[in-house]
C-alpha cells in the first residue's frame, strides 16, 4: 500500500475520555472542539507526513457545510442520519486501499471493532495526549522514558552505582 498515513479521531468521544479535554466543555461544546483540535495540531507537528482528521457526530451548526479547520485541523461533521461513528468506518473503508497506515483513535467498541476488522490501527483516546520524545543533544545520553542526561552526568551516575554495587 502506498500513500498518506492518516489519523482519524472520533471526536466527542475523545473529548468526553480525556479529562485535559472533558473539562473544555465548561466553556460550551465549540470551545471543546476548539481545545482538541488545537491538541490534534500539536500531536501533528510532533508527528510530520501524518494526515488529521477529527470526526464529530451531527451537523455542524453554521452554514458552510460539514466541515471546518480550526488550528488546521480538517474536521468533519457526520450527516445525522449516519452519526460519527458510522462516519469514522465509512472513512476508514474508504481509505483503506489508498493509505499506507489507518490510525484510529476511539474508546468506543463500535469504532474500535469495526474499524480493526478493516485493516486499521486503533489506539485509546490517551493516545493523543502522549508527547513524542526528543531526540537527545548531541552530548547527551538518551534513556528510554525519553529523559536525557549529558554524558558527564550519565558517566558519574555509572561510577557511583558501581561503587554501591559493585
């Protein structure tokens, strides 16, 4: 399979998962959107040639049509009749022979179910939230929970180890 990779996010439930999220909602339903799009756009830039959409159930409430990109972020309202979850697996079928990598990211069965039988890779709601680690500096040593020391640092951490146990 060639072409984009792309991440589709079901919207609300996502919101409704991630408590840095769910709060947004005490300032209205659009503010919340608004809070995961911004989140989706910095996950984006830690993650290039990565392709976002975020999928909302219902019409969107403005004219314009059933799409908007608030911090870039292409986001797509479900026609009412279908709802977003039915929205999110007609994506993924879709996209399927045209991508080389369907990233899911819904705590809902539904979605989740159906949207792995299809050949997509599906991750939980937290999976947004996870920061990409930097690559160390050059001097510095790399561990694996993405926290660097330099090699000065790491080199006397070694000798007083050694010394402890020998």
């Amino acid at each position: 399979m060639a072409g984009p990779r792309i991440l589709l996010v079901d919207g609300y439930n996502v919101i409704n998962r991630v408590p840095e999220l769910k709060g947004s909602l005490d300032l209205g339903l659009q503010n919340a959107r608004n809070q995961l799009a911004l989140r989706i756009s910095r996950w984006s830039h830690e993650h290039p040639g990565v392709e976002c959409v975020i999928v909302f159930d219902g019409d969107i409430d403005r004219a314009g049509g059933r799409e908007e990109r608030p911090a870039g972020i292409r986001c797509v309202f479900s026609l009412t009749p279908h709802g977003g979850d039915d929205e999110l697996i007609r994506f993924v079928r879709e996209l399927k022979a045209r991508t080389s990598e369907i990233i899911v990211v819904s705590d809902d069965n539904k979605v989740a179910n159906n949207c792995r039988a299809l050949g997509a890779i599906v991750r939980p709601s937290e999976f947004i939230m996870a920061r990409k680690p930097r690559p160390a500096r050059p001097g510095q040593a790399s561990s694996r929970d993405g926290k660097s020391l330099d090699r000065k640092a790491a080199a006397s951490i070694d000798e007083e180890l050694k010394k402890k146990w020998g």
